[in-house]
C-alpha cells in the first residue's frame, strides 16, 4: 500500500544534521508515511548514517551517480515518491512531532481525494522568529496576484496532494539554482495554498550551506542571473497583468544584475523598469549599475 506522505530528503555531507533531521521523523505521531533521503554524492559518512534509519521500511536512500544540486534531488525524489501527498524536509532542519498529524487533519477537512496544497509557517532557530510574510487575516486560500506582488513571501512548509506535480506532470526547473519556489508558483496559478498559521517547521539558519561554493560572489550572481531570466520568462506576462509594480521591481533587479556580471542590456532593463513606475528601488538598482558593470569587466566576470 502507497504511503499517506512521502518526505523527500535533499543531502550533501551533513551527516550529523541530517540524523536530527531524521529524528525528528522517528518522532512523528502520524506513522503512515515514507522518507526518501536523496545522497547528491556525499563525501562524508552519510551513507552509514543513513543506514541506522532504513532498518525501518519507511527510510529509503537513493545516491545519486553525479551530483546535481538540491532541484535535481528534489525531482529525483518526486519520481521515487509513491505517498498521497508529497513534503519536503531539508537536512539541517526539523519538523514537529504533530507536523503529519496536522497536515493530516487539515487536509481532511479540504476533502477527500481532489487536489490540496497546504501552507504551514516555520520559524528559525536561532531566535524562534517567522521566516516568512503572510496575510493577517488567518487561516484561508492565498491569492494568486498576492503571492506575485510579493504580499506573501518567505519560507513556508508545503504539503501538496501528488496530482498537482503528475497531472500534468511538473518539476523543478533543473537550470535553476535553488529557487525551488518557481516550481511552485507555477502550480498555485491552478491550485492555490490554503495557509494554515501554525508552526510546524523548524529552520537551522545556522547551519552552513549545502553548496558552499555557490556562495562566492562572482558565481552567486551570474546564477542569480540565470534565475531571474527564467523567472522573467514564465512569469513576466502574469506580473504584466496582476502586480505591475512587482514586475518593475524585477525588472529593476535584472538590470542591476546584468550589469554585475558584466553582461550588456542593463540600463534596457532599467529602461523598461520605469514602465511600472518610478521608485526609490528603481533608483538605487539604477545608480549601482555602471559602477557594477565595469568592475565585472575588470575582474573577468563579463567573460564568464
């Protein structure tokens, strides 16, 4: 019998957060579920790690053969999933004992079967503070147009019924940096979150990154760069349509991006920015442009 749930575990050579993490699956008070850890070729002992856990038959590990990044392991484990509804648990992080029994709950109260996407809050652990930024009003749907405008942003814990990813079948874009979020403002365009302001996820914001060489700036900003284009391209008729002012901003933010990786039609993008509007951010990505740009030129990473 399929899973209710199907957890998918993205890792890379975290070994000793990812058995807190996986604990904290041990404690779930909901049993019917699957964890799919997915190995982007560790160089530490996570394989053993991860073998005191598979003795249950709910834990599975998939290494993968050539390391790929977290969107890549994240549509690995999509394609491995059998549960119902589909989450996620990131390697340093933590969920409630209650978290299942609650997604559980609520979704049987959206109805049986049909398609369900689930919004609940997470804080950080450092300072038990939200991470994220939501409408006042509680628990109901999110509105399209809002979550474009950028009403609603920040990090969320996501259970999803699997239907909204296989029919018609999605997944994350695989030249896509993280930005895993893409993937799923495309699919709350048909099937919107209904948020339920509840904290059940538990963020590790201490914790180092899984790609540390993805933070050395010269290669953050040209993917950046690669995320915005695509981000612009799927969206950018949306934004046109329902938050103006959201399109301008990004609008704004490729310019100066552009320019930072020395790449020629910054001032262009810039130019089209003030369609939306004039705006203090507009400014600022303006006057950062020129200077950005011809230092990318001088450091080599106009060439790249």
């Amino acid at each position: 019998m399929p899973a209710t749930f199907s957890i998918i575990v993205p890792t890379y050579s975290r070994s000793a957060y990812l058995a807190r993490a996986l604990d904290s699956m041990v404690r779930q008070t909901f049993t019917d579920y699957e964890v799919i850890v997915i190995d982007d070729c560790s160089v530490d002992d996570t394989a053993e790690v991860v073998a005191r856990y598979t003795k249950d038959p709910r834990f599975r590990y998939h290494k993968k053969g050539r390391q790929g990044g977290t969107n890549i392991s994240r549509n690995t484990g999509y394609d491995l999933a059998t549960g119902s509804f589909i989450t996620y648990l990131d390697d340093d992080d933590e969920l409630d004992p209650e978290a299942l029994a609650t997604a559980h709950s609520y979704l049987s109260k959206l109805g049986p079967g049909g398609r369900h996407w689930l919004a609940f809050d997470w804080v950080k652990r450092s300072d038990g503070t939200l991470d994220n930024v939501a409408p006042a009003r509680g628990e109901g749907y999110w509105s399209y147009a809002d979550i474009l405008a950028g009403k609603i942003k920040g990090n969320f814990w996501f259970v999803f019924s699997r239907e909204i990813i296989e029919q018609p079948r999605r997944r994350h874009d695989e030249r896509l940096v993280s930005d895993e979020g893409q993937l799923y403002l495309q699919c709350f365009k048909t099937d919107p979150p209904y948020h339920v302001p509840i904290t059940l996820y538990y963020q590790d914001d201490t914790s180092p990154s899984r790609q540390t060489d993805a933070m050395r700036t010269g290669k953050r900003l040209s993917q950046e760069l690669v995320n915005l284009d695509i981000y612009l391209q799927t969206f950018g008729d949306d934004l046109k349509a329902l938050a103006p002012d959201a399109l301008g901003r990004k609008l704004s933010r490729l310019g100066w991006v552009r320019a930072a990786n020395g790449k020629p039609g910054s001032f262009a993008c810039h130019a089209r920015a003030l369609r939306y509007g004039f705006t203090r951010y507009w400014l600022a990505m303006a006057l950062k442009s020129l200077p950005a740009y011809y230092q990318a030129r001088r450091s080599g990473r106009g060439d790249s």
